[in-house]
C-alpha cells in the first residue's frame, strides 16, 4: 500500500496540459515570496491589515477592492467576477457557460477559453478573477451548476486546472469557488453541508488538489456550514485540508458577506475579507481596524497577519502584475461612466462561436440533421427561446441585473456569474442567414398560442422548436426559482413541443438549460432530432446553425446525466439546516450504474453524424515515466463518411475491496479523425488516478487487486475494456 499526498502526486499527473499561451512575467512560488517578502516586510502592521480588508461594497471600481499602499508601493487590487468572463463591463465577449466548456470535453478549449477570459480581465485592469466556480452538479435543480464543469470530479478537476491555467497565463489570479460544499442555493448561508471525510476529498476537494497543481493564486471560501462551523471560519476545512494537505501557498477569500468574525476567521485561515463589511453596506468591517484591534489584544499574532498579505502579495508577483499592468477601467457601480477600453475582438467572437458548436450535444437524431438546403422551401420556428431577448427582457432594472429576466433565448444563468452582452445574435438570426435567401423562415415566439405554433409549422418541410428552463444565484428569485423549482421546462414548453410535433412529422427540438429536463414527449414519432446546445452566449445562433447545417460535426458530450424521471436522481435540494450528501461517492452517474437505473442520456453521451469504431485496447503497466501506474491503447476510427470529433472516455473500476462506484472517470480525449481515418488514443492512469482517501489512516493509497479499464463513447456505452493488477 502506498500512502501519499493527493497534490505532491499529482502535479506530474497533469503537468504540461496547458499549452501555447503568452505567459509572460509568470514566477514560480518560492521566487514571488521573494518578491512578496521584500514589500510585505517594509508594511506597518495596518498596511499588511489593508491588504486583507476590502474598501467596502459598491465603494470602489470593482465588486471588491482591498486598499493599496503608497510606500512601500502596493496596487489597490481589483477582484472582479465571474467564471465566465468580466461582470459589469462593456466592449467585453459575453462567452459559453463552464458547463459548456466541460461539454466540449476538451482540454486545449477549456483552455483557451480562459486564457481569454483573463485576457479580457487583464485589458480591465482586473487583478482577481472570481472563478472559475467547481461547484458540482449534485441534485440537478442547483441554481449554479452551470457556472462550473458538471456532475464529475475528474472533469471538474481538469475544467478547473485549465481554467486557472488560461486566465494566469494573462498575469491574472485565478479564485476557486466555492469552498466548499456549496451545492445549492437554498439556504446557502444557513445550511449545514454534512459529508463524510472520504467523500468530502475523492468528489469535493478533488478539483482544489488539481487547481493548486496549476499554480492556483486564490480560493473564496463558500457561505454554507460544514460540522456546523461556517466554511470561512473552518479550520479544519481552511487550513488542515487546503493549506495543510494540498499545500495551497495562495490566499483564501471570504464570499460576499461571508466573514462572521475576526479572530476565529483569522487563526481559522482566512486570509482575506469581502467585499470587507460586516453586512453589505454598512461600511464595518471584522478587519480592518477590528483585526489590527486582535492582534494588540493578544487574539491574533502578528506573523499570522504577515502570513495574511504574504500570500496576496506572493498571489499578485506570481501571475507577474507588477509589471505593465493596465489600470482598471471598471466602474462596476455607475456603469455610464465607464471609459471605452475594447477588450473583445474578432478573434474572441470566432472562437466563442467555434466553442458554442463544439460544445452542442446532439441527443438524438433519426438522420433529418444535419439539414440540406437542397430540398428545403420552408422552415419554421417556434418559440421565444429562438428570439434575441429584449434589453430588459420588459421588466423593469431592478429585477433584471444580472440577467435574471430574459424573455428570448437563453445563453447564461442569473447571477454574479453573468456578463453583459455586447449583441445576442439569436438562433432565428443564425438558422435564417444560413439557409439563405432561397429558404423562407418563419417564425413565432408565442409560448401559448400552441394552436398558431401548430399551424405556422404545419406546412414547413422543417419546424424548429425551442424551449428552455432557467436557473441562477440565490440573491435574485424569478418565478420562485434560483435552483430550479422542478425539472420541467417553462413557458409551456412541454405543450409547444407537442403541438408542433403533433403538426410537422420533421420537427427538430432544441433546448436551452442549465441542466437537466424531463423530456416527457421524446417517444413521440414525429420528433426527428434533440438539440442540447447548453448555454453557449452571444454567438448562440451561429453556433447553433453550424451544427444544425452541418458545418460542424457535433461533438458535445452531457457533463451531467439526464434521468427519465426525476426521482431517479440521487441528490436533491435540502430545505433542511443539515444537507446530508447520503449519495457520498455515488454523484451524478454513479449512483444510475450503482442502483442499475437506465439513464435517458447517459453522462457522456453525444451522437456524431458520423460513426466511429473502438478497437484493440491494450493495457500495460510497467512503470513509465513520471508516476503513470498503468497505460492504456485504444484505436479509435471514424467509420462513416464525415469527418469529425470522437470523444473517447476511459472509466476506471477499483478491486472490489475498495468501496467505490461502479465506474469512475478516469480520462477523456476528444480526437479529430477525417472520414475512414484511425488513431491510437493512449489513457496514462497515475496514482492520483488509482487513489482513494483511506479514512483510517487518513491518506490517500492505492488499492491492490484487480482493476478494469473501460474505454467507450458515454458512461452507459463502453466499447471495450481490459483489467489489470495493482
Ligand atoms: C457569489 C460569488 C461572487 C460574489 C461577488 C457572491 O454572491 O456567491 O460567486 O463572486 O458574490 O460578486
């Protein structure tokens, strides 16, 4: 048995994932301590207290500014939202969700998303980026999920360490969010999320270990209790397990108004407060004078403090602020004065349109997609979800910040996680310029006029219906839902898509969601095609076009299993004060292959409109190079007459004796194959790979006996698979 640490393993397991990007002025940790060392010792005890205590909410430039100092020089730090891309600012680009990224299942776009994300940040002046969020998708009604990578650690894991990657390659600190346990928005900052120690590493700090392998700068610590002591004052959670075991040399952040105290946050790990009042607004702080206060009075020890600023001082010299970095043009709170600085460009809107269709999952198709303008006179579409939203979505401004109305389509949730659009080019737009002036489109956007819909779509060789559900941040209600009351769609969306399929024997569904729906009219004869295009922001239409027409060969796969019933799923929103995570490792589609429940659409599923083969898997494990234990071959072929993306998937099953799920994520590679062509794909599993946390000795080890890897398309469609012995 060995007995290791799940981060000093890892940081081989994925080193090198990242790629091409402009990493300037970038410092290893011990060299920005240097750095960070030569300022923070020159700091009067209320600098160094400055440094970890925001100004105060809508007082400053960004959601939260902490107070600079003049001699010695140090920068007012900017922290702005969100895991998209940058909240309350203009001339930016309105990108695809997290949960888009992680349908994609691809590294080298998870990626580059970010690195645009932060390029944008960084052309802001924003010093701090508030994501990317690694909040899993526990019960599928959570109102965030769709701000981070689904229902799986090991893609959470990868979502979050390319995500903190991209936006540090721009001199950008990166915050993980949020920690931890917070898998829901009802009661958030009452509930207390009750988990135990083993769960709590292999699914929720998982995706943390692989962030601190990337070089994380910071983390926000989450509203929720856990052991009924809040997350921003745990010690246990904040310095035994971050900063102790996986050896985080960054700061920790409070969440907005999550700081309850002074000393117990402080000697608990806190490192920094936000926006730094006690409640919103009322322009107190538990730092500032009250920190400087506990440090005279004995409470907190000075070198407590110096640890404090050294970790935000050593944050901002590691991702190389100090030199060239723009000033910020934010003013998040009067947003008429905000200077023009463009930070979008033709280069971000050709790839949120590249990401927005490769992230599309195609769920079903009986061979109608991709259309062919050839024989098309007519097509029609039904459904608001296809128009672009009206600026205030015809409420008033006050109840649509954050995009918490939205009367059009749907490309992003509510909340801190959203961002401005500079345009929404909607998917009526997008499927009308690419058919073409030959082809007449209609159209109707009345949700409830299921009569006038059937009627519009009766004669069309085509009918596109739309429909959508929303979710979003606790703060903001729509319709008594932030997590989603329910699982069905809105707007009458289950009838319009009868009527239409009832009136069109060619209609073709397309749903916006942040996450699962039921589907009660999927057996229906004349449903040819399900299109699940996720959130995929301002270029929605486009994207969405290139797949329909087959510019794109889809390639998305579920980041999250689609049930056929919702009682079906494992998790479900608590209105208790203790949310007990009973499933423990049996997340998402772990509990379906535990209790043997047949999925609708499996986690990982995704159709082509081309076939692909699986052969000749081979499984070796002599030790290779770094810590790989055990390495896997497989050819994958693309056997049908287009050419695309395959996403091969490998899924580890432990010795029995281990306890875990069925199958767990283990690896993924979506491979590019020409028509006819084949490739090897090589899974390397490492110990972090083959790990579980041993609560007895508390550590994790890798368990003896024999394992089985198994290579397929989806979670529930495994082609070929092989043991071997540990
Ligand atoms: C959210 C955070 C966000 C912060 C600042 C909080 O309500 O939970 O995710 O970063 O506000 O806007």
């Amino acid at each position: 048995m060995i007995c290791s640490s799940l981060t000093s393993i890892a940081v081989i397991a994925l080193a090198g994932l990242a790629q091409g990007a402009p990493t300037s002025n970038l410092r290893s940790w011990e060299e920005a301590y240097a750095k960070a060392e030569q300022v923070v010792d020159q700091m009067s005890l209320e600098q160094k207290v400055g440094l970890t205590t925001g100004i105060g909410w809508e007082k400053t430039l960004c959601v939260g500014n902490v107070h600079g100092t003049e001699d010695p020089y140090f920068p007012s730090l900017c922290l702005q939202d969100g895991p998209l891309g940058t909240r309350f600012a203009s001339n930016n680009t309105a990108g695809v969700s997290g949960i888009n990224a992680a349908a994609t299942f691809d590294r080298d776009l998870m990626y580059r998303r970010a690195e645009i994300i932060g390029n944008e940040s960084r052309g802001k002046g924003v010093h701090i980026q508030l994501g990317p969020s690694v909040d899993l998708i526990r019960a599928p009604h959570g109102g965030r999920g769709w701000e981070a990578f689904g229902e799986d650690p090991y893609l959470q894991g990868v979502g979050g360490y390319e995500f903190v990657k991209g936006v540090q390659s721009q001199n950008v600190i990166a915050t993980a969010k949020h920690y931890i346990l917070n898998n829901q928005e009802i009661n958030r900052t009452t509930s207390n999320s009750v988990v135990d120690e083993r769960t709590l590493r292999e699914i929720y700090v998982w995706p943390y270990a692989r962030m601190v392998e990337a070089g994380l700068g910071s983390v926000m610590c989450s509203y929720n209790l856990y052991e009924d002591i809040y997350a921003c004052e745990n010690d246990y959670l904040l310095n035994t397990v971050l900063k102790e075991e996986l050896s985080f040399k960054g700061f920790v952040m409070s969440d907005w108004g999550a700081t309850h105290s002074t000393a117990p946050s402080v000697n608990a790990g806190l490192d920094m407060t936000m926006p730094g009042d006690i409640i919103m607004g009322d322009g107190l702080s538990w730092f500032g004078p009250n920190l400087t206060k506990a440090v005279e009075d004995g409470d907190v020890s000075e070198e407590r403090v110096t640890d404090m600023a050294m970790r935000i001082a050593a944050a901002h010299f590691k991702v190389g602020q100090d030199k060239d970095f723009p000033e910020t043009s934010l003013v998040s709170f009067d947003r008429k004065s905000e200077p023009e600085v463009i930070v979008t460009s033709d280069e971000h809107i050709k790839f949120v349109r590249d990401i927005g269709a490769a992230s599309v999952v195609l769920l079903a198709n009986d061979g109608i997609l991709p259309v062919s303008s050839d024989d098309l006179q007519k097509i029609a579409i039904v459904g608001s979800d296809a128009a672009a939203p009206s600026e205030h979505g015809g409420l008033n401004e006050v109840e649509c910040t954050d995009m918490a109305c939205n009367d059009g389509t749907y490309v992003m949730g509510w909340g801190s996680g959203s961002v401005d659009f500079p345009y929404i080019i909607s998917p009526t737009e997008g499927i009308t310029n690419r058919a073409g002036d030959s082809v007449e489109v209609v159209h109707t956007y009345d949700d409830w006029d299921t009569e006038a819909a059937a009627e519009l779509a009766s004669d069309a060789d085509i009918a596109f219906v739309f429909a959508k559900t929303e979710a979003g941040e606790e703060y903001l209600m729509v319709d008594g839902n932030n997590d989603r009351k329910n699982l069905t769609l809105w707007n009458n969306g289950d009838n319009l898509i009868q009527a239409v399929a009832d009136a069109n024997e060619n209609t073709v569904v397309v749903i916006h969601s942040p996450g699962p729906i039921l589907m009660p009219w999927i057996d229906h004869e004349n449903i040819k095609a399900v299109v699940w295009p996720g959130l995929p922001g301002q270029e929605t239409g486009n994207s969405l076009a290139d797949v329909l027409f087959g510019d794109v060969n889809p390639s998305g796969r579920l980041p999250y299993t689609i049930a056929k019933k919702e009682e079906d799923y494992g998790a479900h929103i608590s209105t208790e004060y203790n949310i007990e995570y009973s499933e423990k490792l049996n997340i998402g589609y772990r509990h379906f292959d535990a209790n043997d429940i047949e999925p609708l659409f499996a986690f990982g599923y995704g159709l082509s409109y081309s076939t692909f083969d699986y052969g000749k898997l081979k499984v070796n494990t002599k030790r290779g190079k770094r810590d790989t234990l055990a390495t896997a071959t497989v050819f994958v072929r693309n056997t049908g007459d287009v050419d695309g993306a395959e996403v091969a998937q490998a899924y580890i099953s432990f010795p029995e004796s281990a306890g875990e799920p069925p199958k767990v994520l283990r690896g993924f590679e979506r491979v590019y194959l020409k028509a006819g062509q084949q490739r090897k794909v090589t899974f390397e599993f490492t110990e972090t790979d083959l790990s579980i946390y041993d609560e007895e000795s508390s550590c994790w080890v890798v368990p003896e006996g024999e394992y089985t890897v198994s290579i397929g398309a989806s979670s529930r469609d495994i082609r070929e698979s092989a043991t071997f012995d540990l």
